[in-house]
C-alpha cells in the first residue's frame, strides 16, 4: 500500500524542492515550468530496473528465503507513477502565460482612446465636454432600465447562482480530465483492467493466447520510447545551439537558455537534495514509526529517489508545445553529472537498506 501512493509522496517533495530553486535562484516566471518538471518526476522505468538488475543478486544473497523480488515491488510503484508523470507532468509542460504581453495587450486601447481623444480635442475644443454628457446620459438610461425591472427573488437568485455553479464545476472537471487523459494515462489505465479480468488476460497475455500477436505489437510499440524520446532530446538540444550561435550578442553563450544559477540549482535539487529526503524518509518510517520493511522493499523505496529527469520529459515539452530546449538543456547536463552523484546515492541505498555486497 505504501508503494501505490509512494509516486504522490515524490511528486509532491519534488514540487517542495522546485519551488525552492525558484526562490533561491530568482527564477523568471517563464522558466517555472520546466525547472518544477525537472525536479518533480524522474526516470522511475528503465533507469530504476536496469539498477535493481544489477543489484538483484546481492538482494537474493542477503535476503531470507521467500522473500519477493524487488522488481515485483517496483512494479507496483509503476501502477501510478507513469500515469502520474504524464498528467501533472504534461499539465507542467504547457507553456506559462506571460503577464507582460497582457498587460501590454490591455493598455493598447487605453492608449488608443487618449489619441483619440486628443485629435478630437485639437479639432474641436468643446468635444471632450460634448462625449461627457453623452455618457452621463448612456449612464441615467441604463440605471433607469435597471429600476423599471422587477427584482428577482431570493430563489431565482439561489438557482442562478447554482446553475453557475454547476457550469464552473463542469468547465473545472473537463479541464482536468484534459490534461489528465493524455495516451500513456489510458494505456496504464487500459493495462490495469486487461490485468485485473482473466477472461481477457487469458486470451492476450498468456503463451499460444488468441491475440498475443497484439500484445507483442503493442510491446514492440512501447520499447520505441526510448530511441524516440532521445531522438527528440538531440534534436531540441542541437537547435538551442544553433538558435544561440547565431544570436548577434557578442557574450550570449550558445547554451543560454535557463541562467547558470537556475541550471545548477536544478541539477542539486533532483540529484543531491531528492536522494537526501528519501532516506531521510525511510528512516523516519523505519524508526520513528517503527514500520517492518522488507529488505527488497526498501531498497525500491529508497531507490526511486536516485533517478535523473524522466527523458519523457522532452516527449511532453513538445508535445505541449512549451520550453522544449529549455528541458533539453538541463537533462544534457544533468545526465553528465550522473554518473558521479547517481553513484554516491547508490551507496548510501546499500548502506541503509543493509544489502551484503561482499
């Protein structure tokens, strides 16, 4: 059970230490987006099982006899996780309003009326007086059509009122189903309930089942994410080069999309400050709480905070059509420095989770 609602406890420590770096660096309102993306979700599929691969052996050694295996565990975290990822995370990929265009948008027919204003005034003086009146005038006839309407009584007011309501409620829950059902949503989705009905897991999953050649298309399908969410990340990272390099400004870098400040907090805040607050979370649940953890649970549960930027990350940018070079941008470094840090949060996992790799 921890594990299901585990993808909502990341999530929402990641939008902590987003929102944190967006403090700390001073971050333009256009950048919030990608750096809380950034920080939100990781690469919980392939990154997380391609690790529990290699440390599957020394689980298997240390572990009683009996015990589940750790991938069993990771794919119970994964039945919200992706779904999690692509409704938040695509909701986070949209672009952010710019307040500068609409105020700029708002003070043009301001500025318009006062030119207006001042050639009627040169072309004939007496006509800012003349307009006056004839608004006081717009001003009596609309409050005297106001006046001649009967009141309306208290329950028309309160059906009126509920029939807003209703339509604000409806509006709210088709913008959030919107986002929410995005593709990779309805296939999780879709996958859960082929699962939970053998009838039809009887004729797609099991050996010689009537539409396995579906399935296995369907997996061919799925293992393309990968090749294609790298292909985008290139692609969007070569353009921010090429859009920097022809820029006339003599001290513009070609990589300066997000402010050194802001890349380097961001690339802190998921690799070293994440990793930090999951152990620090496992151990208040093992003892202050004082919650019996199976080893093999442990060590996903401290793992799932280790990974770098999901790269579907770049996949929903472009999708949403928001600051795709900007993601691409911080996941080229981020996944530079990996190596080194991923390496230092793997050993506090062993050490913690009390793996024997001797």
């Amino acid at each position: 059970m921890i594990l299901l609602f585990f993808p909502f406890y990341t999530m929402f420590c990641g939008m902590l230490v987003g929102c944190g770096v967006i403090k700390i660096c001073r971050t333009p309102k256009k950048h919030h987006s990608p750096v809380l993306l950034c920080t939100s979700f990781g690469n919980y599929g392939a990154f997380s099982m391609t690790l529990l691969a290699v440390l599957k052996e020394h689980t298997d050694k240390s572990s009683p006899p009996g015990s589940l295996d750790p991938i069993t565990y990771l794919s119970v975290f994964l039945v919200c996780a992706p779904a999690l990822t692509w409704s938040v995370g695509y909701w986070l990929a949209h672009p952010s309003e710019e307040p500068v265009e609409s105020e700029k948008s708002e003070r043009l027919p301001i500025l318009g009326s006062v030119s207006k204003d001042i050639t009627t005034y040169q072309n004939n003086p007496s006509a800012p007086d003349t307009q006056q009146q004839q608004q006081q005038q717009q001003q009596q006839q609309q409050q005297q059509q106001q006046q001649q309407q009967p009141p309306k009584s208290s329950q028309e007011r309160t059906n009126s009122s509920r029939r807003w309501i209703r339509k604000d409620f409806v509006l709210m829950v088709s913008i959030i189903l919107s986002k929410a059902c995005q593709p990779p949503v309805i296939g999780s989705v879709l996958g859960m309930v082929v699962t939970a009905m053998p009838p039809i897991r009887g004729i797609m999953a099991l050996e010689g089942a009537t539409l396995q050649w579906f399935l296995d298309g369907l997996g061919k399908v799925g293992r393309s994410t990968i090749p294609v969410s790298m292909a985008l990340l290139g692609m969007h990272m070569s353009h921010s080069i090429r859009a920097g390099s022809a820029s006339d400004s003599a001290d513009t870098s070609p990589f300066e999309v997000f402010h050194w400040t802001t890349m380097v907090g961001t690339i802190c805040g998921k690799l070293i400050v994440m990793p930090m607050i999951g152990f620090s979370s496992f151990l208040v649940l093992r003892h202050v709480f004082a919650i019996q953890i199976p080893q093999s649970m442990a060590v996903v549960l401290l793992l799932v905070w280790t990974p770098p930027t999901a790269s579907n990350a770049v996949v929903m940018s472009d999708l949403a059509g928001g600051m795709r070079e900007a993601v691409a941008q911080i996941l080229l470094y981020e996944y530079m420095v990996v190596p080194i840090l991923l390496s230092v949060s793997i050993s506090f996992v062993i050490l913690i989770s009390g793996l024997d790799v001797s």
